[in-house]
C-alpha cells in the first residue's frame, strides 16, 4: 500500500516496520549509545559526521576505486551448480572470500580509514579476537601510512599466531591484553581506555554491527555494498533484484547486515540468519544469542546478550573465532524480535561437514564461520524454484588447522 506524507503515525509504523536505525540511534528497542562521559566527545564527533562524510562525492568516489582497485570489487554472485542440485534449490554464492585479505572485513576497515582520515586523525585503534579484524585494520593502515595500535587478549595471542604474525609483518603494534579472561571483551576495554585518553588524534575502528551508535549504523552502510551488488548481479542472472532468502552466519552480525541492507524494508525476501549452536544450543558451550540471550548491554550498545542471572556476561563458545562473541548487533537483536528475520543455529559438528561438503562440491574452501550458513540446507528444505543467496563470508585458509585436527586430515 502506499502512504502518504499526512498518514498519522500509529497507521504508518503498523504498515511499514522500519529495520534500519532511527535518528536516536535505535533498532526497535535495540541500540543506542551506553558510554562513559569520557567517551561522549569521541563518539559524538563521530555521530554527528559520519552521514555528512559518507554523502561527500570525494568520499564516495575514493571509497569505490578502493574496493575495486584494492578490495577487488564486484564480488562474483556464483551460481552453485552441483550444491543446489543437491539441495533443490537455485543456491547462489556472494563470493566475499575473494576480496582481498580473504572476508569481508575490510569492507568496513576500507571505510573507516577513509572516514578517519576525513576527520583529520592520525592514530588507529582496534580491538580483535581471532584476528581477522585486526589484520584488516594493519592492512587499511599500512596502505594510507597510519600509526596501527591492536588490542588483543593475551590468550587469543597465543591461539592466534599467524595473525598477529600477518598485523607486525603490516607494521601494527600489537598490545596484549593482560586483565580478566585475557581474551575478546578485555581488548575492547583496552581499546576504550586508549580512545579516552587519545580524543583528538585516534579514531577506533570497530569490526562489526556493534558498539554505540552510529557504529552498527556506519558499518552496515559500508557493508552494504554486498546487498548493492548481489542486486545488480541477479538481474543480470536471473532478471529480477530480489532473491527468495539471503542467509548469512552472524558473530556481531557484519556481513549478515550487508548481505540484507538492500532488502530490509522488501517483505518478499526473507531474512534467515545463521548462528553458532557449539556443542548444542543448552549444552552451556554455545554462542546461539537469539535463543540463550536476554536484553543487555555490550560494547556501548543495547542489544541480546548471553549473560547469567545476575547479568554476568557469559563465555560463549564456537569451534568458530568469528562466531564466538556474546552479543549480536542490535540490528539483528531487532530482526529476531521483531520476526523479520528468522534465526537458525548450527552446531560445530554439522558446520565442519557442511565445509567439507563444499569443498567437494564446488571447490570452495569455505571459512568455518561462512560453514554454519551452508549447514541449514540439511533440514531447512526450500521449494526447487526458490533463489537462495548465501553469503560466502571468507575463506577456509585461517581455518585449515581446525579443518585438518576435526577430519584427521
Ligand atoms: C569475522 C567473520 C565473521 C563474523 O563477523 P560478522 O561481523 O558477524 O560478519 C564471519 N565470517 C568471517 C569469514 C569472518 O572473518
């Protein structure tokens, strides 16, 4: 139906339910900017440039020459032959474990250094866990010549070697976490203490959908570039924009948030997001948010959150690094509440095979996070005629000791 400008606002919220963030900051209940008075100044600053930055020409025009100069832009919408007619179903493959560095990722890393060199600082700040965040911030650094400081907990350091060898080897300086369970959120409480203390020259580069506002908001426009390409790409393929579902795996929910961007507000494409059931959903080693989180707040956002009684957060658990994290956007938190999207979990087992199986169906060595969205095509069925894109997130290579210990390989 069509509203109009003068239609009163209950009609219009009943009619038309709005997925993007609103001028507060706010997915439905989700979002928002929980942060300390020290951090306002940062934040603020941030908040009040980053759609004027982001609408700039110049901006705009740097953006993409370097993600298809650098990046390696478009991404191939892969038709896959031998896994559909497996499945029964037209299963295409957004290809983001061709872009440069092996993910996603620095679709956004490409985006904020662009953003923080408009704001004239000359210091970058990141935190990351397994890693992959942080080798796309080094990388984003190196190439416009920024100073490169990455917080990481000093266990992930040890898990992690050959990242934090890939950040030194781009001229990052690589800070051990040393405080509480040395691992992903210690970092994150580092990295906040430095921008604190730096408010003029540092900006932090956040890795996913979360943090305060306008991060979820920022990111996911960078990331959207995803969504605005698969639609250009099915039209040529299959003459129509709209898929039937995206699916994508969700850890804070960045590359879930691209692949969806274009078709949050189009009813007829449904929304099916992939989550880390671990050892089982209640097995107590899990990372399922949806199901196991209540309203929390994480990273200076309101959002679900797998957290005690008592409102401790929990450890979650994934044989996947990227999908070990205890929150998920509060874009996402809005999808699963609101049911616009529907929320799926994998367990490490059925993720490893659906990697193999890809592997051997199509050549495509996947990372174990992308693994868990190929994995619902076991017991979620499809109609034959159905377009189904998964978002193919990175690639196998980081992975392939976690594929060789699990296969005996
Ligand atoms: C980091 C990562 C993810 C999870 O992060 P999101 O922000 O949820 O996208 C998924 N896939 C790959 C390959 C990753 O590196």
């Amino acid at each position: 139906m069509k509203i109009n400008k003068s239609s009163d606002h209950t009609s219009l919220n009943k009619n038309k339910m709005n997925y993007n963030v609103n001028e507060k900051g706010y997915y439905g209940a989700f979002g928002g900017a929980y942060i300390p008075e020290m951090l306002y100044p940062n934040v603020e600053e941030l908040r009040l440039n980053y759609l004027k930055v982001m609408k700039e020409e110049s901006f705009q025009e740097e953006f993409k020459d370097l993600l298809k100069e650098y990046v390696g832009r478009p991404t191939p919408l892969y038709f896959a032959k031998r896994f559909s007619s497996k499945y029964n179903a037209k299963i295409y493959l957004k290809r983001e474990d061709l872009c440069h560095t092996g993910a996603h990722k620095i679709n956004n890393t490409i985006g904020q250094i662009l953003m923080a060199k408009r704001l004239k600082k000359t210091r970058i700040i990141a935190e990351t866990g397994a890693g992959q965040h942080g080798v796309a911030t080094a990388t984003v650094c190196a190439l416009m010549g920024l100073e490169c400081i990455v917080y990481m907990g000093e266990i992930d350091i040890e898990r992690q070697a050959p990242n934090v060898a890939r950040m030194k080897m781009l001229g990052a300086t690589v800070v051990p976490a040393l405080s509480g369970s040395k691992t992903l959120k210690d970092a994150t409480n580092e990295a906040i203490r430095d921008w604190i203390n730096n408010p003029i020259d540092t900006h932090y580069i956040i890795g996913s959908v979360v943090g305060p506002h306008p991060y979820p908001d920022m990111v996911a426009r960078f990331q959207s570039v995803i969504s605005q390409e698969i639609k250009v790409q099915l039209q040529e393929k299959e003459g129509r924009t709209n898929p039937d579902y995206v699916v994508a795996c969700v850890g804070g929910g960045s590359n879930a948030a691209g692949a969806y961007y274009e078709y949050l507000d189009s009813p007829d494409v449904g929304i099916i997001a992939v989550e880390a059931a671990g050892k089982g959903i209640y097995s107590g080693e899990s990372a399922a948010t949806s199901v196991l989180g209540k309203t929390g707040i994480i990273h200076g956002s309101k959002t679900l959150l797998m957290q005690t009684q008592d409102g401790q957060i929990t450890e979650p658990y994934s044989i996947s690094a990227g999908l070990d994290y205890p929150g998920v956007g509060p874009m996402h938190a809005h999808l699963y509440q609101s049911g616009r999207g529907e929320f799926l979990s994998i367990t490490d087992d059925d993720a490893m095979k659906a990697g193999l199986e890809l592997s051997q169906l199509e050549g495509i060595i996947p990372a174990i996070e992308t693994s868990h969205a190929l994995a619902i095509f076991k017991t979620r069925k499809f109609n034959p005629e159905d377009i189904v894109v998964v978002n193919l997130s990175g690639r196998g290579d980081k992975d392939l000791n976690t594929y060789i210990d699990y296969f005996k390989l």
